[in-house]
C-alpha cells in the first residue's frame, strides 16, 4: 500500500489515518476506571457553629518534627457547609471534599457513622468465679 505525498504529511505531523486499516486491529473498548478518593475525607471536632450553614471544623494530625523527628500534633481549622445547622460545638464529624460552596468552603460536614458496638469477646470458656456463683 502506497502512501501519497498528502497522506505522509499529515503523519508526520501527528495526525492520524483518514481510513481504517482492518477491523482486527481496531482498538479494543476503553474500560471503566474506577474512582479512587484518597484524601477526600477528614474527620475532626467542630469548634464554632455560630455562622449560618457554616461549621469550624478543627482537624488534628501526627506529623513528623522536621528536626528532632518526633511525631508532633498538628492542627488546622477547616470551614465546612452544614446545611440544616445540626452540628454543634464538641461533635465530631467527617469532612467530604466536594466542589466549592464559597471562597472557603469546600468540605461538607456530615455525621460520623456509628461503628458496631459488638458484645465483649470471651473465651468460651467459664471462669472459675463464674462456676462458683452457679
């Protein structure tokens, strides 16, 4: 197969073929990436609801002193939107990254979801004070 002129001028100049060689060499389908969120939540304690929609929410994290290379808390206050005005000083909540609500909110608060409260583990097996009360 003879290229013209023409067509060799626009593959050097990245352009691609006007034609389809084959229909096996056709590229297969592109697949779904999935979405990966890293660093899109944070959990901290809210330290001022008096704004309306608006919570001060007080993120704590360990980090490493740049000289002495001891962890060293780090804290920083992040405004986030709290629609319905539910949280008040001292809750704990999680932030969610989302598009921007104002010039510095771009977190939602939302709720902390409750972990499961799961009974205390034994052994299976009685304790003697256990077999002396029965």
């Amino acid at each position: 197969m003879l290229l013209t002129s023409q067509f060799k001028s626009l593959f050097l100049h990245g352009a691609t073929a006007p034609f389809r060689l084959s229909a096996a060499a056709a590229p297969p389908p592109p697949t779904t990436v999935p979405v990966i969120k890293a660093m899109r939540t944070l959990q901290g304690k809210v330290v001022c609801a008096t704004n309306d929609k608006t919570v001060a929410v007080e993120v704590t994290r360990l980090a490493p002193h740049p000289k002495y290379k001891r962890r060293v808390r780090k804290k920083k206050k992040y405004q986030a939107h709290d629609p319905l005005n539910q949280f008040q000083v001292g809750d704990v909540v999680q932030l969610e990254k989302g598009r921007p609500v104002s010039k510095n909110k771009t977190f939602w608060a939302v709720p902390v979801p409750a972990r499961p409260s799961s009974p205390p583990q034994g052994l299976g097996i009685p304790l003697e004070s256990e077999l002396s009360q029965v």
